[in-house]
C-alpha cells in the first residue's frame, strides 16, 4: 500500500533556523550512512523513513559512498523509495549529499578537486532519481586542491541549480574560516559545517562553535550518540549484542567508545539521565542541542523504535546547572 504521511506531522517537532539562512532545519535529522545499503531489506528501511516523516523529520543526509557492500546503495535505495512513495513530499523534504571520500578508481573520484565534484554530484542525482539535492557538502578538507577550486565548484553547481545550499563537513576551525571567507566572496554563502560531535568528542568546543556562530554558519552534529555507544545498548548486557552496529564488520564503534572508562561513564551518565526521565539516547541528544551553535543532531537507527525514542527527546531539551555540573564530572 501506498505511504500516506501523517497529517499531524508538524505538530511536535521542534525546528530551528541554520546559521543566518531562511532555511529551518529539524533538531533532530536522520543519516542514512548505516543500515540503508544492500544489507537492509528495503521494507525495513521503508518503515524507518516513514516513521522519521511522520515524526515531522524533514531532513535526511546522505553522501555518495554511503552504503553497505556498495558505495552509492544508499542512495540507490533511498532514490527508489523517494520514487516509490515520497515523490508527492519532495518540497517537505531537505535532501543532502556529499563528495570528499574514496568513490571511484583512478584520481577522479576523491579529494576536492572541481572535477570531482562536480562529476560524483551527477552520479549521485542520477542514483538518487532527483535533478536537484537541498544541500550539498564538500565532505572533508582536502590539502592536495587548492581551497578555492573545491569552493568555486560549489558555487557553481548551485549557480547551475542542482543544489540549493552548499556546506562543508568535517572542517577545522581555521580552514572554516578560509572556505566561509571564499564562499561570501562568490555570494553563495556556506549554509552549514557537518561535523562529528557528542559528549565523548568535544573539539568543536576549543574555537570552531565560535567561527560558526559569529559567521552565521549553521552546525549539524553527526554521530551524536557516539554509534550507539551513548545509549543504553552496551550498559545493560555483557557481550555485545548480535543485531548492533559493533558486532558488523567495518565499523569503528569499538575502537573509538567501546572501551571500558567509557562504557564506566555511560553508566553513570544513564543514572542522570533516569533522573531526568530520561533514556540515555535522549539525554545524550540533548547535550548535544544545549549548544546554540547547534542547529540539528543527525542520528543514524537500525530500527524505527530508535527514531521515535530519539525524537521524544524534544519533550525535554533543558537542563539543570546541576545536572551540566554532574555531567562535566562524569566526563572529565
Ligand atoms: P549515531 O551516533 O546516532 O549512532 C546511530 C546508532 O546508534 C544506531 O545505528 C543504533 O545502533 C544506535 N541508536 C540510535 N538510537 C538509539 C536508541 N534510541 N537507543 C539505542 N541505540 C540507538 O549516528 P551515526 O554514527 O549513525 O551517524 C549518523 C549520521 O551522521 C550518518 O548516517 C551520516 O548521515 C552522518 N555522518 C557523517 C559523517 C561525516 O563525515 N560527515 C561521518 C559519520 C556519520 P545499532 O545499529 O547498534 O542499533
């Protein structure tokens, strides 16, 4: 049967403005960098995007290698749902995609160079069944391209329309400076910096949440609850469970939060959080939009039931100074 979305769709989402753009994004945006690939049956991946619509998430990320066994699934499988049953939704929908990682062979299809830009941005609307994507991300400084050519070839590809906004991810401080400072020069303004962010991995802190917020930058936080490390998934069982992301292969979940200090913190922050009525995925969420700088969290889920957790997180997105103070504590 045919998706229908819900008509009260809009009623609880919270949205909030990015950077200095008219653009609203959800605080809460779903990516589809696990679970959409060839590994997860479509009806599963079906039921994820439909309970995140429903849920008034308009945003889903997405970026060319995305997708498991093969680079570009996810979008492939994200462009027949689209086709299928969100055609009629498509101007409710933000859509990104990305280029910067590994793509194709030979010296084409990575880095930041116009040429590849340019070329992997018309393969992914071609996987993807769209003439154009809301916004589009340059997906990690490259050193080898000079900044300009990445930054040009943005302003050009929304100069052509395939793009609406343009963005970068994974950028530093200084070099979101240099990119934001091209950018205004070609008056196509950096929409938004796409970086990693959670109670575990806090360098954003040091300057970047500054440059963002005095050059009107909008900010989108991925892998807010650390993979799946900031909830409850690995606190309450002694081995790893079979269905989670740590027990796939080609993952970084353990070496990067499965350690036991921070499996130790998580315990003890899921203790506040039951306080605060709570689950742990919520709080950590939380966190994560007490920030102003922050405009949205972008969650990945194996499941709908992980959505529609996460999602109740707006119903609580302030905290006590106490409870800040307890969580620094933990964290130290
Ligand atoms: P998260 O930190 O949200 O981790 C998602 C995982 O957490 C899920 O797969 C699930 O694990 C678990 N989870 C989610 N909700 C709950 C819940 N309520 N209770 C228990 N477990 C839960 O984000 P991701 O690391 O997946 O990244 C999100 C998105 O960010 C990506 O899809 C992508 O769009 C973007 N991204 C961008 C990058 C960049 O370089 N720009 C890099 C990485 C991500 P399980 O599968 O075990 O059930």
């Amino acid at each position: 049967m045919k998706y229908t979305a819900d008509e009260k769709r809009y009623d609880n989402m919270k949205y909030r403005k990015c950077g200095n753009s008219g653009l609203y994004l959800p605080v809460i945006s779903l990516g589809l960098w696990q679970n959409f690939g060839e590994e997860t049956p479509l009806d599963i991946q079906k039921k994820k995007l439909f309970k995140a619509f429903d849920l008034g998430i308009t945003h889903f990320d997405l970026a060319n290698n995305y997708g498991r066994p093969k680079d570009g699934s996810a979008e492939e499988n994200f462009g027949r749902i689209l086709k299928s049953d969100l055609r009629s939704y498509r101007d409710e929908m933000i859509i990104s995609t990305k280029a910067g990682y590994d793509m194709w062979a030979g010296p084409y299809g990575n880095g930041g160079s116009r040429k590849y830009l340019m070329a992997s941005l018309d393969q992914s609307l071609k996987r993807m069944g769209l003439e154009y994507v809301d916004i589009f991300y340059h997906h990690r400084p490259d050193p080898d391209t000079p900044l300009e050519e990445s930054m040009t070839a943005l302003a050009d590809i929304v100069k052509q329309g395939k793009v609406l906004y343009v963005g970068i991810s994974n950028y530093k401080a200084e070099e979101t400076e240099q990119a934001v400072k091209i950018l205004n020069e070609l008056k196509v303004p950096c929409l938004i910096n796409q970086i990693r962010y959670n109670m575990f991995e806090r360098w954003a802190e040091e300057k970047l949440f500054e440059v963002l917020e005095n050059s009107g930058t909008g900010c989108m936080c991925y892998s807010p609850l650390a993979q799946g490390a900031l909830t409850n998934r690995y606190i309450n069982n002694k081995d790893i469970p079979d269905d989670s992301r740590a027990a796939k292969t080609g993952t970084t979940i353990e070496e990067r939060y499965l350690d036991e200090e921070k499996l130790l913190k998580v315990k003890k922050l899921n203790e506040i959080a039951e306080e605060r009525g709570q689950s742990m995925a919520q709080m950590a969420l939380a966190w994560v939009l007490r920030r102003k700088e922050v405009t949205s969290v972008l969650i990945g889920a194996s499941r709908s039931e992980q959505i529609e957790d996460n999602v109740k997180t707006i119903q609580n997105l302030e905290f006590l100074e106490d409870e800040i103070v307890k969580i620094e504590d933990i964290l130290k």
